[in-house]
C-alpha cells in the first residue's frame, strides 16, 4: 500500500536504518527481503542502505559483523539496472569514502578479525559474480592491493607462535573447533580450515579462476555516487 510504501522510504529510510541498526537481534531473512524490495531500481535507496551498511561494518563489534557483511553481500547481488552502480560504489568508491579493500587494508593490524571478514565476504562476492570481478579487477593497482591482502592471510595461516595459539598438537592439524566469523576475541585470527579455504578461494581469483555465473547488466545508467 501507499502508506507501507512511505513508511519503508519516509524521512530518508529511517525506518529502514532502524532494522539495520538492531540487524544483529532480528529475523535475517526478512530484513534482506525487506531491503532488497525498497532498493530495487530505486538508486537513492541503493546508495543510502549501502552506505550504512560499511559504515556498521567499519564499526561495530567483529562478533557483530556477520549481518551487515551478508545483507551488503545479497544487495549487491541484486540483478537490476543499478547493480552496477552499487558494485563500483563499494568496490570503488569515491572521494571521502572508503572501499571493502579499503577497510581490509586499515584492519589487517589491529583488527585482524574485522579485516579477515570484510575478505570473506569480498571474496564471495567477487567468486559469485563475474560483474564484481570484472569492475574489481579492471586496474592493476586494486590487482596489487588485493594480492597483498591475500599475501598477508597467507601469512597469519602460516604462523606458529604469538596470538595463534589454537594450532592442535597433532601436526598438520588445523583447529576445527574455532570461527572467525563469531564472537571471541575481537582483534587477531584464530587458525581454522575456513580461513585455509578462504586463503584458496582468494588465491584463485588471482589466477583468475573464479567460477561466478555472468549477471546481465549491460544497461547505462547514470551515476549512483
């Protein structure tokens, strides 16, 4: 109806904002369909949620992140005229406003976790659709900045000693039993075989081995940014 149309988009989306603000507490599905019905075709919706959404995941909680990465992950998969313009605003961004890499990069010392979860869902993003790849890949220095992020998980997989302490005394054993994606300590990986996999999955998109299916999005459309 017309008034839940106003609702949902009344007062620059605050209703919207609201439910992404307690995202962490709600029914998940319902809000992802939620967002995707207010966003599609709609470029100012687009903007607006994609925007809060890196701005909860700069700074909530590591433990916390998991909603706001997997609703920026479906919205950005939406295959309307504007998907391209939602996929250059967070991959590529503009003035004043920070990237996915960007967040990963200003992460990856102190809040390793935050950066470890922002990769995930980049990688997914960037392995589930060839579009993704395609604008994330198109210059040779987000080639470069990537490759060292995938260089730096590499190298906290490969770690003895220090804050990875949850390598089992079996050698060769990677600890089955412990998340980078949940609650615990906020800042530094733990080692698991989803990290190792991750690691595998980031690689292979280097090498350009990324098995997304081809989104049709061919369409001009003006700027979102």
């Amino acid at each position: 109806s017309a008034e839940t149309k106003q609702l949902l988009v009344g007062e620059n989306y605050a209703y919207i904002k609201k439910l992404m603000e307690e995202a962490s507490t709600m029914e998940l599905e319902d809000t992802f369909l939620l967002i995707k019905y207010v966003c599609w075709e709609n470029a100012r919706a687009s903007k607006e949620i994609l925007l809060e959404l890196l701005y909860y995941t700069a700074s909530v909680n590591s433990g916390d992140m998991k909603p706001y990465l997997t609703c920026l992950h479906h919205l950005l998969l939406l295959a309307d005229s504007w998907q391209r313009k939602r996929i250059v605003l967070i991959l590529k961004g503009g003035p004043d406003r920070e990237t996915l890499l960007d967040l990963i990069q200003r992460s990856k010392t102190h809040h390793q976790r935050r950066a470890y979860q922002c990769m995930k869902c980049l990688t997914n993003l960037l392995t589930a659709s060839s579009l993704a790849s395609e604008i994330f890949f198109a210059d040779a220095d987000t080639k470069s900045r990537w490759e060292s992020v995938v260089d730096w998980l590499g190298m906290q997989l490969e770690r003895r000693t220090g804050a990875f302490h949850n390598y089992n005394t079996s050698p060769g054993r990677w600890n089955n039993n412990v998340s980078n994606d949940s609650s615990g300590n906020e800042y530094y990986l733990e080692r698991s075989n989803s990290a190792i996999l991750l690691h595998q999955k980031a690689e292979a998109l280097l090498a350009g081995d990324s098995s997304g299916e081809e989104s049709d999005t061919s369409n001009v459309t003006p700027d979102i940014v």
